[in-house]
C-alpha cells in the first residue's frame, strides 16, 4: 500500500534564525559582517573596512595629540570619533600612516584596542591586511543569507496518510499483510477478512524486536571485538618469541663463528711455528755453507798469488803450507742438505668438507618447549641421520643448543688438527 505524506510547520524555526543573526553583527557597523572578516588575537570577529577605521582613528588621535592638536568629539555609532585628518588635510599629508576608508594603501604597522574586549591588537607591516581572515564564519554568513531566502516552514512534521482515504491516518496494522493501513481499509477496503492489531501495539511489539536484535549484535560484536583483541595480543606475543629465537639464534652461530675463528688462530699458529723451524735450519745450513764458501775463495786466491811468484825458493817456503790446506779445504764435510720435499707443507692441509656439510645440515628443532626451550636448532649430522628423527633430537650433537655448538666444535676441533 503506498501512502501519501503530509506537512505540519514547525515552530521555532524563525527564533533561531534570529539568535544566529546577533551572533554575525560587527560590533563596529552594528551590522551584519561583510566580508573579508578578520579574527583578532582575542578570537573575536570584525569586518576588515571597520578595522581598518578603528586603526586609523586611533593613529590620527595620537598623531594630533603629539602635535598639539585639538580632537574634536563628534557623536558617532558605537562611540567612536570621526577622524579628524577630514577636518585638517595638512594633518593627513603630514602621517604617513594615514589611510582614508577606500584607500588601497597597506598600513605599515601599528596597534589598536579591540572594541569588544579592549585587548590590545598589535599589527605587523602589513597593518589590517595582515590579520587571518576568518573563513568559518564567511561560511556561515553565505549559509545564513541561503537559509534566509528559504520559507521559514521548509522543515515538517510527517504524517502518514492512507492513499485510498486520504483523510485517514495510518492507525492499524495488517497482521496477514504485514502493512500498516487505515481503519476505512479494515472495514471496507482490501484488508476487511485480514486480521489487524493496533499499530502502537505492533509498534512495540518490533521496537522490543529490533531492540533485542540490537543487543544480541552489540553482544556479538563484543564476542568479535575480544577474539580480535585476543589475536592481536597473539601476534604481539609471535614477535617477542620471535625476536628472542632470533636472539638466541644469533648468539649460537656467533659461539660458533667464534669457535672457528679460536681454531683457525690455532692452526695458522701451529703453521707458522713449523714455517720458522724449517726457515731457521735452511738459513743456518745457507749460513754454514757460505761461510766454507767464503774460505774456499780466499784460499784459493792466496794459491793463486803464491803460484805467480817467480822465485823458486821463496815459492817453495810457502807451497807445502797450500797444499796441505787445500787438501785439507776439499777434505771438509758440510752438514747434509735438507731432504727431498723438506720444503712441502701439505702436511697442514685442513679438511673441513665433512664439517661444512655438517653445518648445512643446521635446521630448527620442532616441538622443543620447556627445559629444552633454549635449545631450538636441529643439526642433522652423520650421527644424528641414523635414527628416526626423536633420537637425533635427544642426542648432545642433535641440537644446536650449548650442546650441540659443542658437539660440532669438538668434531671440528679432531678433524682439523694438523698431521705431523
């Protein structure tokens, strides 16, 4: 059934409007704003034009007090005087912060009282063009003047009315149809062999519906709501645990790096140390060898000198003495060369391919929780791929816990030593 809707005036409406017409009257004009509409520091309201005014007033009294003028005080709307620069052009010509009412000119600094309060306004160089417009309050002036050209009954109260009666108000309602309808339409219309209710009846009887129905969603919601909290506190919870497990986790594989890095000294140490017991025997032996060789040259260039002598008998006193020297020089044995491969050192090779196939095999260990908490990574090694996966977890080289670190440090440790 479609019903007709009609119109009652409120009341009111017309009062309102008036209490907001006193709220947009400048308190200079004593009329509405006009824009542009400037805030003061003490956040009340004035028309730039009036602003202006005000500023001029007041700096054209100081000027003419200091120049030992007199004001006159002419009756004014709000109580303000006419500035006197009208009356005495020499006065305006000789200010330069002068500026009749229509002037464009910019005002170079200055201060005046705000009429409503009597807070003091300091101006920057920009004078009243310097103060922020207010555009709230331009807005609701254009929205007042649109409200104001409006009927002043634009707003109604609603009534339903029956379309087939339209003097009948809706005041039943059809239980079989499910519409509200009109008594005309029960007694004679097409609703006379439905069964009706009263319609406030029918009214609060759904009210209490929809208000039921409303609590149970408010409930349900809350139910939601919690579930939502509860799950936010459950990732909030997964990011600590996980910035722990990776606490941890980096604190292992840096025991571990420093493990590797202890044993590498100790091998380059064990390296060098044999580097200098070969070096030093080979150079002792270089020594040894230069030092015969050293001889070997004088002795034979003393032989050789004594050769060229050309006296037989002077010769003679000195050649038994050579001979026997050189015989005895050739005679000399030297210490034993180093042997063949002395200076190989392929016995410091270090094996590490089963070790790093052993790291490779680092993962994490699922289902730890309790006493073994800290211990989280799983390291599948030679030992632990025998047995299912429960006796490699419960094994010292199972875990990459302090256990597992020093399982796999120990191995490290015995497969790397260097072979004599």
């Amino acid at each position: 059934m479609n019903f007709t809707v009609g119109f009652k005036p409120l009341l009111g409406d017309a009062h309102s409007m008036d209490n907001l017409e006193k709220q947009l009257i400048c308190p200079i004009c004593l009329e509405m704003f006009s824009k542009p509409v400037v805030i003061l520091p003490c956040q009340h309201n004035l028309c730039r034009k009036c602003a202006n005014d005000v500023f001029q007033i007041e700096v054209a009294i100081i000027d003419v007090l200091s120049s030992h003028y007199i004001v006159l005080c002419l009756p004014v709307p709000s109580c303000f005087a006419v500035p006197v620069y009208s009356h005495y052009p020499s006065l305006q010509a000789s200010n330069p912060l002068w500026q009749s009412r229509g002037s464009t000119t910019v005002s170079s600094g200055g201060r005046f009282r705000c009429p409503s309060c009597r807070h003091e306004v300091v101006l920057d160089r920009h004078g009243v063009y310097g103060l922020q417009r207010n555009l709230l309050v331009e807005n609701i002036i254009d929205i007042y003047k649109q409200e104001s050209s409006r009927p002043l009954h634009s707003k109604a109260e609603q009534h339903l009315m029956c379309e087939e009666h339209e003097e009948e108000k809706i005041n039943i309602y059809c239980l079989s149809c499910e519409v509200p309808t009109c008594s005309l339409c029960k007694v004679f219309g097409a609703h006379k062999d439905c069964e009706v209710a009263p319609l406030p009846t029918i009214y609060k009887r759904q009210k209490s519906e929809l208000s039921d129905g409303i609590a149970m969603l408010v409930a349900g919601n809350d139910r939601v709501q919690a579930v939502i909290t509860q799950m936010e506190e459950v990732c909030q919870t997964i990011e600590d645990n996980s910035r722990r497990q990776k606490q941890l986790l980096t604190q292992r594989f840096e025991t571990l790096c420093a493990v590797l890095e202890e044993r590498k000294g100790e091998l380059l140490q064990a390296l060098a140390r044999k580097q200098e017991e070969k070096l030093q025997r080979v150079r002792g032996l270089i020594r040894q060898y230069g030092d015969h060789l050293e001889a070997s040259s004088k002795l034979v260039e003393s032989a050789i000198q004594s050769m060229e002598e050309p006296q037989m008998a002077l010769y003679l006193q000195q050649a038994k003495e050579l001979i026997n020297k050189v015989g005895a020089m050739s005679k000399v044995e030297l210490a034993g060369r180093p042997e063949p491969g002395y200076e190989s050192m392929e016995q410091f090779t270090v094996n590490v391919e089963h070790v790093a196939e052993m790291l490779r095999t680092i993962d994490f260990q699922p289902g730890a929780s309790g006493e073994e908490e800290d211990e989280e990574v799983v390291l599948d090694g030679e030992e632990g791929s025998a047995g299912p996966e429960e006796d490699r977890r419960d094994g010292p080289e199972g875990e990459c816990g302090p256990r597992g670190i020093e399982g796999l440090a120990g191995t490290f440790l015995s497969t790397t030593a260097p072979r004599p």
